[in-house]
C-alpha cells in the first residue's frame, strides 16, 4: 500500500480577518487563509507569538509562512512581526506577506512607510479608510516579476483597502505592483535565494477572486523546493 504524500505545513502569523461562513471571493471555498491554504493543497498551522521561544521553536516543523496583520497590532507585536521577517530571510523560510504583513516585512528590511496616505500622500486617491466592503480598484503587475506570472502582466483589480503604504522600498526587494496613482500594491525579494512576496491586498477575503489562490500556490511551491532542496544536501 502506497503511503500518502504528507501535507505541506505553512505557518500563518497573525489574526484572520473574515466573518462566520463567509466565502472566498471565488465561491468555491470558505474565506480565510487556512482555507485558501487547504484549496491550494496545504495545511495551515496557526504559530502562536514568540515570548521566550526562539522562532526555529514556533516554526517547528513548517515549510513556509504566511504573515498578516491590522492596524490595531501593539507597537510590541509590531516589533515581533518584524523579528520574524528577519529570521525567515536569514533561514531562507519562503514568506507571503498580506496587508500589513507587507508593511512589516519592508520596515524590518529597512524600508518606511506612510502611515497616513490621504494626509500623506493626497494625490493618492485609489484608497479609503475606514473600508468600504468590497472597494477595489486596479493595479499593474510589473513585467519581468514572480507576480507577473502568478497573474499576469498589466491591468488588474484587486480588493485593495488601507491608510498606511510603503514609502521607501526595503533593500533587497523590487516593486511587483503599483496602483494607478502610483501607491506600491505589491514587492518581492529580487534574489531567487529566498521567497518573499508582500501583497497590499486580501487574496483570502470574501472580495478576492479567484486568481488570487496563485499568491497561495506560489508559496507552496517554494516550501516545497525548500524542503527538497535540504533533504538532498
């Protein structure tokens, strides 16, 4: 008898953001990221903040990470999120960061923010705060990049809702998307040594489409090239 494959384990560091029996976008399966993980053919495993323990103790056994946050997040857990992008860049740990996941995985790689944009940055006017359910706007996909052919090139819509955005890009990474009024959407790490993809939108929310499972997909296959890749050194 065969034995099965077991599942690829992917971290997810922070809250979900959904509601009680709400759909993924697409309609094919519940929103959230565990599900959005699962209908991608992995399991995810909620990691509990670090305390005393070393983050190799809370990533045990899993393969990648997905990092999300809000903006109610403590200035202490802040810090935490950061700690974290920087030992899965150091580990190599493949890394999709959502929203303000993105926004810490810039900081902790020495990028900044706005964290006021109508103030900030008034001629961006792509982007409302408090969120209007469902908003969503287009961005374009930079050719030449991981997301470009995760969704291709050019001109698409995305549930994109936020006041804060990246103002200088971190060392390291590249743009991947940007809104029509030039707000940065979307980075990755420009070295194939390490996956790390930062998305300003929510791939696993009721208001995704059903493209968006490939930000998922991405990531598991760079856990899987990982895991392949130490089991043959």
């Amino acid at each position: 008898m065969a034995s099965s494959t077991p599942p690829v384990l992917i971290g997810i560091f922070g809250p979900e953001t959904v509601r009680p029996n709400e759909r993924h976008g697409c309609g094919l399966w519940p929103a959230g990221i565990a599900a959005c993980l699962q209908a991608a053919e992995a399991q995810g495993v909620p990691l509990r903040e670090g305390g005393n323990r070393a983050w190799d103790q809370v990533l045990g056994d899993v393969q990648g990470v997905v990092i999300t946050g809000h903006d109610a997040i403590p200035r202490r857990s802040t810090a935490e999120v950061e700690s974290l992008c920087l030992h899965c860049s150091r580990h190599r740990v493949p890394v999709l960061a959502i929203d303000h996941g993105l926004h810490a995985l810039n900081v902790a790689h020495g990028g900044t923010l706005f964290t006021d944009l109508p103030r900030e940055l008034p001629e961006a006017i792509q982007h409302r705060h408090p969120p209007e359910r469902g908003l969503r706007h287009a961005i374009n996909v930079v050719p030449g990049t991981r997301l470009a052919e995760l969704y291709g090139e050019g001109e698409v819509v995305v549930n994109s809702e936020h006041r804060k955005a990246i103002q200088k890009l971190a060392r390291g990474f590249r743009v991947s998307a940007q809104a029509l009024d030039g707000v940065i959407e979307a980075v990755e790490f420009e070295s194939d040594v390490w996956f790390a993809m930062g998305v300003q939108w929510q791939p696993a929310s009721a208001t995704a489409s059903g493209l968006d499972i490939q930000v998922f997909r991405a990531l598991i296959e760079a856990a899987q090239a990982r895991t392949t890749t130490a089991a043959a050194a």
